[in-house]
C-alpha cells in the first residue's frame, strides 16, 4: 500500500481574470475548487492511474470536510485526521496576465493530534511506500520528518520525499527509496545554482553519497534526471505542449514514477511515466487523469 502525508491541506480556488487591475473590482471569467496539498496531490493522481492508496494528514473546520468530501469522492482511501480547532485554509490562484497565489495559513497542529498521526503509521509494513511531501505548518517542529521517518527505519518501508532545505536533508540518513527536489531545491540544499544538466548531475549524485537511494530532479521545460541506486542516469525530455496549470505537476511527477516503478519494478519506465504525468497536469486545467497520461506515455516512446 502507498501512503502519502498532507500536512496542511487546501482547498485550491482557482480564479480566471481576463486582465487583472490592482486596486480596482475583479470580475472572474471562470471559477473552481479542488482540494489541494502536496500528499494529496500524489493521492488522487495514483488514484487517476489506478493505484489504490491511503491519504493521511490533518484537516479542520467546514473547509477540511469539504476536503475529505472531494477526495473520498475521486476514490481515495482516507485516513485524514480532523483538528478541533481552526479551518483549513484556502488557496487562491489567479490566472490572469501573471499567475498568482495567496496561500492560507491552516490550523495549529497541537502534540495530540501528531501523537494520532504516529499511530496510523504504526500500521505501516514491509514494502509499503510512505510519501512525505511539501512544507510543514508553523506550528510542528522543523525536525518532523525525521520524527516521522526514524521509528519506522529498518521496517522494510520505502520513504518518498518531496521537500526542500532541512526537511529534505535530515532524511537522508535513512536511505529514502526516493527523493525528488526540483533544480532550484536540488541547488539550494548546497548553496548553489543548477543551471545545466551537468550541474544537477553533479549535485544530485551528491545526494546519493548522502544516503538517498534514488534522485529524480523535475527541471521544468526541460524535462527531468534520474539518478538511480544501481548508479544509472536517465535523462527524458519534456514533451511539447501548451502550458495550462503549474500547479501539481511536480506531485504528478511523483504518482506517475511510484505507479511505474509498482507496475514494472524498472526505473527508465518509472521515469516514462513521471514525466508523462508531470507533462499531463501542466497541460491540463487540473490533476491528470490517466487517458492524459497514457497519450503522453505513448507520445514519448
């Protein structure tokens, strides 16, 4: 079983404008919400791909219920944990001449809470696959990862990260299966800029000496690297296409390469899959669906 682990989930209200003027009244040309958040994003793109999956994280307020509505509704397993306080915040992207978002705040994630989250992750088993993306709410110490990843080392569980700057590098220790920064993250972890394919070579085998198993490193238009633990690298083009919705394509990325790996245990197909998926948000209004993805996979050999 793949698990995967928001922990601030969204409602994503994306607002369409046909040219935004600052100071002045806005009339949205179109308007629409999805439940947003790295883990989740990851949840119902597997899900879109046919990959069964478990959803945990924290949700509060009529803006969680409303979240855990939309994804128990897309087919995803839930497990998410409801805060007595707050409300899940709301995300703002406006598309207009520029693209722009105002992210909210989330509620305060208190120890009992966290304490829960510990026990559902109790039940995780030799070969199941824990992804741990995106930032953490002000409220949980910067060394949560590590908390999470430490008593559940030597377990046989395959750890997935998807974050940058110190949430990144404190797992390293525990030889993630897989760790998928961007070229940006990927440079900032060493204070530095990859700009060439060399260059995120360079600093992803890096990553490898650091303990991480596998590196794949999202570079946009550009396509992606894949360093693997058997000391390959693949490098896959991205495919033409016009580009919709920013937002989710690096989580896509992430579905797409487990739901490869899962399928064929082959990494250049993992890889495939990945970019197809990444591609297919980016090209999309929204998350991927899986007749997207395969068209893309086709296109790319």
């Amino acid at each position: 079983m793949i698990y995967t682990i928001t922990w601030n989930p969204s409602i994503d209200y994306i607002v369409s404008v046909k040219e935004f003027r600052v100071g002045e009244v806005n009339r949205a040309v179109s308007e629409s919400m999805f439940p947003g958040g790295k883990g989740l994003n990851v949840s119902m793109v597997l899900k879109n791909m046919g990959v069964d999956n478990t959803a945990l994280g924290f949700i509060a307020g009529f803006t969680g219920k409303e979240i855990e509505r939309q994804v128990k509704q897309a087919g995803v397993r839930s497990e998410l944990i409801h805060v007595p306080c707050g409300c899940s915040r709301i995300n703002l992207k406006l598309k207009s001449n520029q693209e722009t978002e105002i992210n909210g705040c989330g509620p305060e994630i208190k120890e009992k809470e966290i304490k829960e989250l510990y026990q559902k992750l109790n039940q995780l088993k030799k070969g199941d696959i824990l992804v741990l993306a995106g930032s953490i709410p002000n409220s949980m110490p910067m060394d949560s990862y590590k908390k999470i990843i430490k008593p559940l080392a030597g377990k046989g569980i395959l750890f997935v990260i998807d974050a940058e700057k110190e949430l990144l590098s404190q797992t390293l220790e525990f030889q993630p299966f897989l760790v998928k920064p961007n070229q940006y993250e990927l440079g900032g972890l060493f204070h530095v800029e990859c700009r060439t394919k060399q260059e995120v070579t360079a600093y992803a085998q890096k990553v490898r000496e650091m303990g991480a198993r596998n590196i794949l490193v999202s570079m946009a238009s550009e396509g992606a690297i894949l360093l693997t633990e058997e000391g390959n690298i693949y490098y896959m083009p991205a495919p033409k296409g016009e580009v919709k919705n920013s937002v989710g394509a690096g989580d896509s990325m992430v579905a797409g390469f487990l739901a490869g790996w899962v399928e064929k245990k082959d990494y250049f197909y993992a890889l495939k899959k990945a970019v197809s998926a990444g591609s297919a948000t980016a090209f999309s209004e929204w998350l991927a669906t899986k007749e997207e993805i395969e068209k893309i996979l086709g296109q790319i050999g």
